[in-house]
C-alpha cells in the first residue's frame, strides 16, 4: 500500500464569518474521540470527522472513510451536508473530491470509491485551535489498484 500525505486547514472565520458582524457568542471546539465538534454557544457549526466513518450494514467497507466535516450547519441549525446517502455511498459531507490524481504516473480516483482504487484516511492534527485545525490526510492507494502496478 502507497500513501501520499495531503495537509488541509480550517479556519472559522473565513468560512462563517468572513463577512458578518463580529460575535460575542463564544466559538469553541469539543474533541469527542471521534470528531472535532465547532461550536457557537450551545450550536453545533461544524463537526469535523477524524475517525473512521463506516457505511450502513450490509453496504460494501470499500466506502469508509475518515478526514471529513459533517454535518456542517447555517447558524440557524439547517444541515447542509449529508453523509453517504444511499444513492451515493462515496459523498462524505464536505470533503476533497479528488477524481484525477496522478500518482507515480497512474490515475488514481479517490472519489468513486467503487473503483476500489484508493482511499482517503486521516492521519493526525498538526493543530486544533477555537479559529480551527490543520489536519494531515493520508490518500491510500490500495494494493491492487493501477498505480501500485508500477
């Protein structure tokens, strides 16, 4: 198994309040062993899924997957994400959907999961803050997928 290391950050302010007023209603962040949870007050913003996430029972593990906020909700507490609906096993809330990578010279789609050609996988926090994180994803190319032929 390959991986490659991918580093993604997350800052509040540009993603919720980059153009509203300044709040007095405290934004904080609660680690539950599973995902970072970002809060104003009592209102869940964002959770942030660091653990790896699996699909229904009876649903193939090829759609697990970890490193991925949802739900992700508009201050009024209206989800926008959804997670592995049962149409598209593969979406994972708000996540990157990378279709076209080249890796060693052969694609690799980690998005279409079905393609059993690799995955995406949360590796550690380079930083966790109440403005946000940086976290390091690992992108998992899977042993008999194209590019691990090279």
């Amino acid at each position: 198994m390959k991986t490659a290391v991918f580093s993604i950050g997350i800052f509040l302010f540009s993603l919720f309040f980059g153009s509203c007023q300044p709040s007095k209603t405290p934004v904080s962040v609660v680690d539950t062993g599973k995902a970072l949870d970002y809060k104003m007050g009592d209102k869940l913003l964002f959770s942030y899924n660091y653990a790896t996430v699996y699909p229904a029972p009876g649903i193939d593990s090829v759609y697990k997957r970890s490193g991925f906020i949802h739900p992700l909700n508009t201050l009024g507490g209206e989800v926008m994400t959804n997670c592995s609906p049962a149409d598209h096993y593969h979406h994972f809330g708000l996540w990157y959907a990378w279709t076209k990578t080249t890796f060693e010279g052969n694609e690799i789609d980690f998005w279409n999961l079905n393609k059993k050609q690799g995955t995406v996988r949360f590796r550690n926090f380079e930083r966790v803050s109440d403005n946000g994180f940086v976290a390091t994803l690992d992108h998992v190319v899977y042993p008999d997928s194209p590019a691990e032929k090279v």
